[in-house]
C-alpha cells in the first residue's frame, strides 16, 4: 500500500522511443509512478540532497520550454492521426454492410 493507494499494475515503458517512451502510460497511473519516485528519492537522500535535486526538477520546465513545446505538438499530432485512422477503419465497409446506405459515410 503506498500513498493510501494499493498498486498492482504492469507498466511498458518503451525506452527505444525516447521522448515518447512513456507516452501510453494513463495520467492517473502516471502521478503514482512520479509519487513513488518522489518517495523513493526522499528515502535515497538526505534532506539537502532532497531539495537540491527539487531546485533542479523545477528549473528543468523553464530550460527544456521550447523542446518540450515541440514534443507536445508532435506528441499531439500522433494522437489525432491515430484517432483519425482508427475512426476511418470504424466505417463500414462494402463487406459488412446490412442494409442499403447513401453512401455519404463522412
């Protein structure tokens, strides 16, 4: 049990990808992992470690805003190809249809 929170779950965290390595991973899922680390890392250290290495994750977003404003945007852009495909997949096909259609699917 950790954090009020019991925590069985299997995590694929494709390293090989880089900055999308962890991409699939569910934002809920993700802010236990960042609570385990963040525990893990206060039990590893001591106080001023701690907080030294806290000074450094919250400059991180100020030094990394540009690249991390690319990520996001490439990271977005595969998200809504993939929707699209998998919505165009989901129309019917010659093959499956059961009833007459007008053939405006879009």
């Amino acid at each position: 049990m950790l954090f009020g929170v019991e925590v069985r779950v299997s995590i694929h965290i494709r390293l090989e990808e880089g900055t999308e390595a962890a991409a699939e991973i569910p934002n809920d899922l993700f802010q236990v992992l960042v609570r385990i680390v963040v525990w893990e890392l206060a039990m590893r250290t001591s106080p001023e470690q701690f907080d030294g290495h806290v000074r450094n994750l919250a400059g991180f977003r100020s030094r990394f805003e540009p690249d991390l404003a690319v990520a996001r945007q490439e990271r977005d852009h595969k998200r809504f190809v993939a929707s699209v495909r998998s919505d165009i997949e989901a129309l019917p096909s010659q093959e499956t249809r059961s009833e007459p259609t007008t053939g405006l699917y879009l």
